[in-house]
C-alpha cells in the first residue's frame, strides 16, 4: 500500500489511472462512473484547496488539545486497520479530501482507496483501507467522513437526476446555491455524479436575472447593456420568465437564455418559438420527479439546486478490524 503523503505528492497510482487526454489522470474504479458513460471526464480538485479546507475542519474538531478520547484509552505504539465501507448504494466523491485528512495527522496512515471518485457502489462495497497509527486514524475519523458523507451524497443525487433524463439532449446542471466555503467541492461532486457545473462565481460570466430586469427596465435593454460592457470572452446568459421576453432577449442576440418557473407546455412553446437560436436552460421548480418531463420539452440544460443544497449525506463508515 502507498501512505496517504505519498500517494498526495505523485497523485493517483499507476494502477488506479486512466489519462484524460490532457496530461491529467484519474482513478479508475472497477466499474464505469457515471463521467465516464458520458463521456468526459472528472476535473482534479486543486492541492491548495484541499489542503485548507482539511486544515481548517481539522482544526475545528482538534482544538488546542487534540482527540482526548483517543489520547486516553489508546496506547501511543497501536497500530489498527479499518475498512471504510458503503452502507447503501451511491456514488462516491470526496477520497482526495479524505487522504489529506490523514496526510495533514501524519504518523505514517496509510490510505488505500479500492474505487475511485465517481464510482458507483453496492451496499457493503468497501471504499477504502486505512492502516497504520491508531491514535492519528481515529483523529481523522469523523472529519474524513464529514467530507465523503456530504460529497458522495451530493454526487449520488446528481447521478438520480442524469439518470432522469439519459436519452434526451438536456444536461443536468448545479447553481451557485452551496454551503459557503465548500463550493468547489460540491461542484466536483456534481461532476463525479454525471452533472454539469454553473457558473462558478459571480466573476465567472454574467446571468442577467429578474432583479437585474427589473432595476434596467427590460430584458431586451438588459441583454444590450451587458452586451456593451462586457469583453468578447464574457459569456452572457438571460432569464426570462415569459415568450414575449424570450422574443425580445432574442431579437437583441442572446445565444444562453434560461427559462424560469416555467410549466413544462410553456417550455415547448419556448423551444419552438426559440428554433435553435439560442440554448435554452430549464430552471425553478425542477424536482427529480418533474426532471424527465422537463428534459422531453427539448431543451438543452436543466438546472437545480436541489443537487447541491437538497442531497442527503451518503451513509458510509469506518470500522475498524478486531484483532
């Protein structure tokens, strides 16, 4: 087995990879991800990130004084294995957050994930082995779960609503609805399950909202005006919430249009009344119930936040072997 710094440092073994074609790679579980039946592949979170997000959450459940519980009933010499397992079927996403938990605790744990970020998992598949110095192990217990509890639901959930649409041509897609602090992450999960990634940020693009309307005074003079201000490289998106708009943002040039709180027969006429002239994304109101029907409308992206805020934390645990 490799140890977790090790493991960091020249990222995922040979024996786990695939290349994605940009000098990047990626572990492979020993079934297809959702990513890969469609067709593109998981991005990799940046080090930097991931080594602040660990910090910190380590430091909120560390304190001053470290686990007592552990430092009490716990010899400094043990050594123990544990077996990180699903508990119900999902997707997992979150290992390299894990891995840098006990990296960060050091005493030599090793961490050797048996599925990859993006795998589908049975109840009772087991995830990861984890080994080495008993107190720094159970240290990084819970806070390693935390990470792959949240992110792993939110990619199970993710992976429900592309499952909703498979056959149609529309994409499912998360919003910048996110636990402060954790966006990024919860946007890699939403790739591990199939999803698509938003904007990121404010800073990412403009998305010309109701708000947005309602103070400039039109949709059409809205889409104008971000037009003019905007460089040649800022993609602009529109949200309307009628046909009339829809015309008008249309006419004035808008290639994204997002289509609010609509019924799904009002969709239809929007992507008739559209003719392919700009893409059209579904948003508001979406449910996994309502999703597929929302995808038959033809249009091009579903958005939800109900992915990202609405997933349930994926039971997975951590126990450790009795000798």
């Amino acid at each position: 087995m490799r140890t977790a710094a090790r493991w960091y440092r020249t990222g995922w073994d040979k024996r786990f990879c695939r290349g994605d074609g940009n000098g990047l790679a990626h572990p492979v579980s020993r079934k297809p991800t959702p990513a890969m039946q469609d067709g593109f592949n998981i991005p990799v979170l940046p080090p930097a990130l991931v080594d602040d997000a660990v910090r910190r959450a380590l430091g909120e459940d560390l304190g001053l004084s470290g686990d007592l519980t552990s430092l009490a009933t716990i010899p400094p010499d043990a050594q123990a294995t544990a077996t990180l397992s699903a508990r119900e079927p999902g997707v997992i996403a979150g290992l390299p957050l894990a891995l840098e938990v006990f990296r960060q605790l050091g005493g030599g744990v090793e961490f050797d994930p048996q599925v990859a970020d993006g795998a589908r998992v049975d109840k009772g598949s087991i995830v990861a082995v984890v080994s080495g110095d008993a107190r720094q192990l159970l240290a990084g217990e819970r806070t390693a779960l935390n990470f792959l509890n949240h992110l792993s639901g939110i990619a199970s959930l993710t992976n429900k609503f592309v499952e909703a649409v498979a056959g149609t041509k529309a994409r499912i897609c998360d919003t910048r609805k996110t636990t402060p602090g954790l966006r990024a992450f919860e946007k890699y999960a939403v790739r591990c399950g199939g999803g698509a990634n938003h904007r990121y940020a404010l800073s990412d693009a403009i998305l010309i909202k109701d708000n947005h309307i309602a103070v400039a005074g039109n949709a059409g003079k809205a889409y104008r005006a971000a037009r003019a201000a905007a460089g040649h490289l800022v993609a602009i998106e529109i949200e309307v919430t009628t046909l009339s708009q829809l015309e008008d943002v249309l006419e004035a040039g808008a290639t994204v249009v997002m289509l609010d709180n609509m019924d799904n027969e009002l969709l239809k006429a929007a992507v008739r009344l559209n003719d392919g002239r700009a893409r059209l994304e579904a948003s508001g109101g979406v449910t996994l119930e309502r999703v597929r029907g929302i995808a038959e409308t033809g249009v091009d992206f579903i958005s939800s936040s109900q992915i990202t805020m609405g997933a349930k934390p994926l039971d997975l645990g951590l126990d450790v072997e009795i000798r």
